[in-house]
C-alpha cells in the first residue's frame, strides 16, 4: 500500500479544517456588517449544521457505492465555488444560500475520506493512523481561526477568497490517491486479530456507545464556544485575550488527547477505562457552571477538551475498524457532530434565556450523566451466546 496516499490524507484533512475555520469566523463578521439581527445570526449558524446531519449520511452512503477519489474531488470543486460565491455576496440571503451549500459539500467530502483512510492503513495499527489524522485535523482548525482574525480585521470577505485558494491545494493534493484504495475494504489489523466471537459482538455496543458520547460531549462544544463569551464577556469582565485563552485551551485539551491516545493501545475493547476517561467532563462542566474562578474557567477548558478528543477518537475508530460500510458510518458519526454543533447552541441558549448564562453548563452536565448511564447499561449488558 502506498503511503503517500495516507499523508496525502491528512494534509488535505488540515487544509480543509482551516478552510472551514475561515468561512465559519468570516461568515458571522460579514453577517454583521449585513445588519443581520440576533434572530438572523442564530439561524445562519444553524443551516450549516442542520444541512449536514442529511448530506454526511447520504455521502457516507454513497462513498460505499462509488469511487471514494472521485467524490473527494467532486466536492472539494463544490467548496471552492461556494467559498467564492461568498466571497462576492453582497445582500444577507446570499450567505445564507452560499453557507448552506458550503455545509452541505462537507457532507459529501469528510465521509469518504476519513473511510479510504481506514482502507489505505489497513496493514497499519488503526488508532495510531487515526490518532494521526485528528492531530492535523484540529491543529487546522486552530490554525485556521487564529489567521481568519487577522484577515477579517482587514476585510469580512478576505477569508472567503483564502479559502477558495486553499481549496485549489486540497484538490490536487487528492487527485493523487490511489483510484484502488477504495476496493480494500479490509478490517483493521488490531481488529481482525480478535479472533473471540464476543469480542466482536462487543463490537457493535462500542460503536453504538461511542455515537452517544461523541453526541453530549460535542454538544457541549458547541454550547461553550458560542456562549461563554458573553458570559466572559459581558458578566465576568473577561479580556479578550483571556478569552482567546480559554478557547484555545480547549482545543490544547482536545490536541493532547489526540496525542495520547494515538500512543496508548488499551482502551479499545476496555469498558470500565473507556467509561472512566469520559468522566473528566463532569468536573468541567460543574466549574462553569457553578464556579467562578478564572482558573476554575481554565481547568475547565482544558479538561473538557480532553475529553472531546478521546469521544471523537473513539467514534470514528468504531465506525471505521470493521467493514463493511464503514463509510455509511463515517456519515452517522459525521451526523452525530452535526447535531450536538446545531443542538448545543440552541438549547443552552434557550436555558440561558430562562435562567441565567451559566445554567447551560448545569443542562451539559445532566447530558453527561445520561449519556454515561446509557453507556453504561449498553456495554454492562450481557452479551448473547455467539
């Protein structure tokens, strides 16, 4: 196997992240600039995430059925045109149709690629390949969101046309894999060594589990980057440099765990180590919600990031690790994170609006203790005789 083709990956994976970064910060600026009111703005961040809860499991779908090569460069031309369309926008309903068809591309691109990755390392240790590609995916989107600060400070639209370039790079950067990786659709090695029958019954409660946990802890993601900085902000008298702090070091959080875990090889099939990770959340969520420290804040931060990065790790190594099909479940993983990004937003800000701007954190951590509980009773469940 070639392994061009892998590093190809995630290249093209932290080039796409910054693309996103870029029209995702630019997008709100430019809305501003637009007059768009609160109402507007909320349901400009919402089209994205609820197109792309459909299009990841329609082109994780599809990404089993056709060419997996094929649909990354389809899409990867689709981005460019949508980032440019944004970049000549000029009227408020021209970001929402741009956006919308923004979102709904990516649908059709991270499903098939995160799958002929899994294809292309099949002779490879999967957690280690996996681990690999979240590293340059998120430090992507770190990157991306510090650079997209400084273009808007020159111009709302500069970002989009940045964005249209890079998209130029990811497109050849995927004209070169393989055409045959997508026909070795083979399990992982660590996988297929597990020659137990319950082990791989386990398997299934594992991918089910790790879909629920992705989802509480990804909405609270989305929940805390769109609503602590008014609560920072506007209550707590936090500086914006602090804040740029506190937001990076939940991405430090998410970045060291991809690390960790791209090292440590014994958590896979490991129930009680698997549940116990999840639990650094909780103190976090508590510390927001109920604390007011600023180091309280940073603990916080920090600690819910690891934990984000050990759910999506998980998710996208059981969605991955067995064929077939792993690209239809690239695309439910995919839909998982779509809906915690739309659902985390909405619902925390609606709980703020009754109570007050730190009672979201309080709705996060009841998410938290029902997601473990049904973790818990999944993977505790006794298996049937194989």
């Amino acid at each position: 196997m070639k392994i061009y083709n892998r590093h190809s990956i995630y290249l093209s994976s932290l080039l796409m992240d910054c693309v996103y970064a870029f029209v995702i910060g630019a997008v709100a600026v430019y809305a501003v600039e637009l007059s768009a009111t609160p109402v507007q703005l909320g349901i400009l961040g919402a089209v994205g995430p609820g197109i792309y809860i459909v299009t990841c499991i329609v082109g994780g779908a599809l990404s089993d059925r056709f060419s997996r090569k094929r649909l990354s460069l389809a899409s990867s031309l689709v981005v460019i045109a949508s980032c440019l369309g944004l970049a000549r926008a000029s009227e408020l309903w021209h970001l929402y149709v741009f956006f919308g068809i923004f979102s709904a591309i990516l649908g059709f691109y991270w499903p098939p690629l995160q799958s002929l990755l899994a294809d292309s390392s099949h002779r490879h240790n999967l957690t280690t390949t996996l681990g690999n590609f979240c590293i340059f995916w998120s430090s992507g989107f770190i990157i991306g969101h510090l650079i997209c600060g400084y273009l808007t400070e020159i111009s709302a639209v500069l970002p989009f046309s940045y964005a249209a370039l890079i998209g130029l790079i990811i497109l050849g950067l995927n004209s070169t894999l393989s055409e045959d990786e997508g026909a070795n659709k083979m399990g992982s090695e660590d996988y297929l060594s597990r020659r137990d029958p319950q082990e791989r019954l386990l398997w299934r409660r594992f991918l089910l589990s790790s879909w629920t946990a992705n989802f509480a802890v990804v909405f609270m993601l989305g929940a805390v980057k769109m609503l602590f900085p008014k609560f920072a902000l506007d209550s707590d008298q936090m500086s914006r440099a602090m804040l740029g702090l506190m937001l990076a070091l939940l991405h430090g959080g998410q970045l060291l765990m991809f690390g960790l875990v791209k090292y440590w090889q014994a958590w896979q099939y490991k129930r009680f180590t698997y549940l116990i990770i999840q639990v650094i959340v909780l103190p976090g969520t508590l510390l927001l919600g109920l604390g007011g420290s600023i180091y309280g804040y940073a603990l916080a931060m920090f600690l819910i990031g690891l934990c984000a990065g050990f759910t999506y790790t998980a998710s996208i190594y059981y969605s991955t690790s067995r064929p077939p099909e792993e690209g239809t479940r690239t695309g439910i993983h995919e839909a998982f994170i779509g809906l915690g990004i739309m659902s985390g937003p909405l619902l925390g800000g609606y709980t703020a609006a009754i109570w007050d701007l730190q009672a979201p954190y309080l709705l996060c951590a009841l998410l938290f203790l029902i997601s473990i509980s049904l973790q818990s009773g999944m993977l505790y469940l006794r298996l049937p005789k194989a």
